[in-house]
C-alpha cells in the first residue's frame, strides 16, 4: 500500500507540475526537480528510497533509445568531432578538475572519493539537454551537438566512476593512470557498440518477421528491445549505455523501410507518453533525494556545505566553458578544416557551454554509493552530486532563454526550410509519375485529375513558400484558405458522429473507428 500511495501521488505530481510548466513555458524538467524538491519537505509525506539499479534499468535503458531512434544520424555523423570532444576529452577533464578540487578543499576527502565525485556530476542528460534546447528554438547544430554528447558522454563518465571505485577498494591504486587507461575504455566502448549493432540486427529481424501480426505485437518488441540491449551488454563488461544507444541509431535508421503508417502512428503516441511519464518520474524524484540525503550529514556546518557546493559547481561550469572554445576553435587553424567549413559563431559556442545540464545519470550513480560499504563521507559527495544536478538544471536551464535572446541566437531555419524542399522535390515527383500513369491508362481518367489537381496545388504553395518564405501569395492565401474549410467541414463531421452515437443510432466501437479516420485526416492539414 504504501508504494501504491506513492506511485498515485508521483503521477498527481507529473500531472500538475507538467499543466504548470506548460502555463508558464518552461521547461519541464527544471519544474519538476523544483516541485520536487518542495514536496520533499511536506511534512507526512511517504519517503521514498530508490534503488539505483532501478533507475538504471528501468529509466535509462527507455530513454536514452527513443532518443538515439529519433536522432538524425547524418547530423550525428557531421558534428562527430566535436561530440567526441565534449562526450569525452571534457568528461574526463571535469572529472580530474573537481577530483583534485574536491581532495584539497574537502577535509579527509581521498583523492580517489574525489575522483568518484568527479565521474557522477561529470556528463550532462540527454533527456534535459534534448527537452531544454528544442523547447528553446536553438539552431540544429547546437541541438545536435547537445543531443549527441548527451548520448555518448555516459559511458566515458561510468567507466571512470567504476575505475574510482575499485582503486578505492584496492586502497591505493592509480587512480589517474586508471581512468586515462586506453585499452578499459576502447574494450567498454566498441564491446558496447558490437553488443548494440548486434541486438538491433536481431530486433529488425523480428519485427520484419511480426510486422503483419497488429500493432500490440510491434510495440511489445520495440518497448522490449532497449532493455534486452542494456542487458546484454552487461555480463561483457561492455557499455550499456552506449548499447542502447547503438540499437537505437540503427532501428531507427532503417523503421521507415519496415513500419507501417498505422503502426508507426500508434507507437509514436505510445513512445510519446511513455517517455513524458518517465521523464517526470525522475526529475520530481532527483528534488525528493534532498531530505534523506541532508539527514545523513553530521560533521559539517552548512556554511561548509554551502561553500564547497560553490566552489565544485563554479568548476564544472567553468571548465566546460574552458574546454568548450579551444575545442571548437582550434580545428580551424589547419587548411583542411577551414575548407570543409567556417568556424562557429562564438555565441553559439558560449550556449553550448552554458548548456551543461545534469540528471539521471548522475542521480544514479550518486545513489548507488549507498551500497559501497568502504567509501568515505558518502552523503557529503551525495550532497555535492545534488546540488550540481540542482544548479545546473534549474540556474543554468531557467538563465538560457534570456542569454539566448540577449546574444540574439535562434533556430536558424536550415530544418525548414529542408522540410519544404522535401516536400515540393515529393510533388514534383508524383506529378511525373501522373504523367506515366496517364499515358499506361491504368487509371480512371477522373481519379487521376483529381490526384493530379491536389498535387498541382501543393507543388505551387511550397515553390512559392521555397521562393519566398516571407510573403503571402494568392497560392497560399488559396492553400490556407482550403485547409481552413476542410477542417471546418471535419468538425461537422464529427459533430454528426457525436450526435450519432449520443442518440443510439451507432455504437462506440464504430464511433471511434471514424472518429480515428477524421483524427487522422485533420492531422494531415496543416496551416
């Protein structure tokens, strides 16, 4: 009973914290760790305890797949350089900066407790980079410069974290050798990508093989598939994260060959809101860790606290911020790189290094100390672990929109304006197979006007968006004026239906078979 009380009240807080974010247009994730951590101190309120391993397993593996499937991997491809830079050399570099911060100024805090510290707050979250800069109209390198780090960055940070950890249990091993040590983290990261490469094969395999047998049947397979790569991945020591990250890249990569229309509708709606409750499960959960974290601290003063907390969070954002503009600058002293392309716009890169936001995964691995018997002042790196997570979502993510204004930095329009390239290179192209058509005769001559007459209007209002994006042309005007009927003729129609079924002339069940069609077609228009 008391779990279910506080899986009821968990969803309640998703409910009104998620109605208020939208109210106020921010971004979720920084409202739910604030709501959280205000209710954590409600008095009477069920604490909750989590296990670690369950928020790696039951959190990660979900969204850090839906995220790699949707992530365009010719962006990936082209920004690799400077994600492998961030997911990796600034990783690392955060984690000897605050290790080496953290064992001077902290009294009786081993080097390698430090390097421990340094691991868990070192990588950003893919799920608050991604919900934060989308919502915020960035340019699509800078998301996908975000994004991609987001995805990589885990495995660096979880290799050093478990080397941390068994030079403390070794008492004296070399902490700094170990987590530079090549071969650990070459052997983590390609078993991890082989073990992912590996369970996509298999999970395209067989839904090809179930793909006539409905739609339940599919979703099962894809909500099944990120858990069993994660799993996989494991007994090999290889990286879980980056597993579920490669199956994600190559189902994703190849399910417009293979998923039907339908299918692909329902599962994006079932993704949709299976991945919003995650979300707001771990965020409100990272602002409820505060209270029993805080209870288990005994030997400092919250002067103390306070101070080292300053000083640990002003390193990870500096260092970021240090990092960030040699890496993306320095390239561009050699030739070769100067003609593939211009450097960066300096405000673009500050936005990068300002955007730095952590979460789960840190979360987690803070949480999982619990268990290391042998580990020194365990609340004191937990606390520190939080209030970096604390700063960096809530400082960080609410101070980005006005900086994003003030540097006068936004969507620069490059996915639009290939959306409508897209859509009128598609037109052009069934306007020619009409042609065929016609002359092979293997079509009613009144089908093909009509086919012909709706692509003919369409090609002409994105040639005219193409030429133009500004104006407002009769095209348009005579596009948007038509959607506007035909969404005010469906309306009518389900009007009709409703009436239909509130008089018991038809029965629910086909009430919603239409009701999904006219769904489906409003979905279609777009002003």
């Amino acid at each position: 009973m008391h779990y279910a009380v506080i899986f009821v009240l968990l969803l309640a807080f998703v409910f009104g914290l998620g109605l208020l974010a939208r109210r106020l247009t921010i971004p979720y994730p920084i409202l739910f760790v604030i709501g959280g951590l205000f209710i954590s101190f409600v008095p009477h309120l069920p604490r909750l305890n989590i296990d670690p391993e369950v928020i790696f397993f039951i959190f990660l593996p979900p969204l850090l797949y839906i995220q790699a499937f949707y992530t365009s991997w010719r962006d990936f491809r082209g920004e690799l350089r400077a994600i492998m830079l961030l997911a990796i050399g600034l990783v690392l570099a955060t984690t000897v900066a605050v290790a080496y911060i953290a064992h001077w100024m902290i009294p009786g805090l081993s080097l390698a407790a430090g390097f421990v510290l340094g691991a868990i707050i070192s990588p950003p979250d893919a799920i608050a980079a991604s919900a934060i800069a989308q919502k915020l109209g960035l340019p699509r390198q800078v998301v996908t410069i975000l994004e991609g780090e987001s995805l990589v960055n885990d495995s660096t940070s979880l290799v050093a974290y478990k080397i941390a950890l068994g030079a403390i249990a070794m008492q004296g091993a070399p902490i700094l050798g170990g987590i530079w040590l090549p071969g650990t983290f070459i052997y983590v990261s390609a078993a991890g990508i082989a073990v992912g490469l590996g369970v996509g094969w298999v999970a395209d395999w067989v839904r090809r093989r179930v793909i006539n047998d409905g739609a339940n049947i599919v979703l099962t397979v894809s909500i099944l598939t990120p858990f069993v790569s994660y799993l996989a991945a494991e007994p090999l020591g290889a990286s879980s994260v980056l597993a579920v990250v490669t199956t994600g890249l190559y189902l994703g990569w190849g399910s417009p060959e293979v998923i039907p229309a339908a299918i692909r509708l329902q599962a994006q709606s079932v993704w949709d809101m299976l991945i919003y409750l995650l979300n707001g499960f771990i965020f409100v959960l990272i602002g409820l860790q505060l209270p029993g974290i805080l209870h288990g601290i005994v030997d400092y003063s919250w002067s103390q606290l306070l101070l080292y907390a300053l000083v640990i969070n002003a390193t990870c954002i500096l260092v970021r911020i240090a990092w960030i503009f040699p890496g993306a600058y320095a390239p561009y002293m050699f030739k070769s790189v100067r003609k593939l392309k211009s450097p960066p716009d300096w405000r673009e890169v500050f936005i990068v290094g300002w955007s730095g936001m952590r979460g789960i995964v840190s979360l987690a691995a803070a949480l999982a100390l619990e268990g290391q018997s042998n580990f020194p002042q365990v609340h004191v790196v937990q606390f520190l672990a939080f209030s970096v997570i604390l700063t960096t979502l809530v400082f960080q993510g609410l101070t980005l929109p006005p900086i994003i204004r003030y540097l006068g930095v936004g969507d620069d329009g490059s996915a639009a304006q290939e959306e409508n390239e897209a859509r009128h290179r598609i037109s052009e192209f069934v306007l020619r197979k009409l042609v065929e058509a016609r002359e092979e005769a293997s079509y009613p001559v009144s089908a093909l006007d009509t086919i012909e007459r709706l692509y003919q209007e369409r090609a002409l209002a994105l040639q005219d968006a193409l030429a133009d994006q500004l104006g407002w042309s009769d095209h348009r005007h005579h596009l948007v004026s038509t959607r506007r009927l035909h969404r005010a003729m469906l309306a009518q129609q389900r009007h009709t239906l409703i009436e239909m079924r509130r008089t018991g002339q038809i029965g629910d069940d086909v009430m919603h078979k239409i009701e999904h069609e006219l769904d489906l077609e409003e979905a279609r228009l777009k002003i």
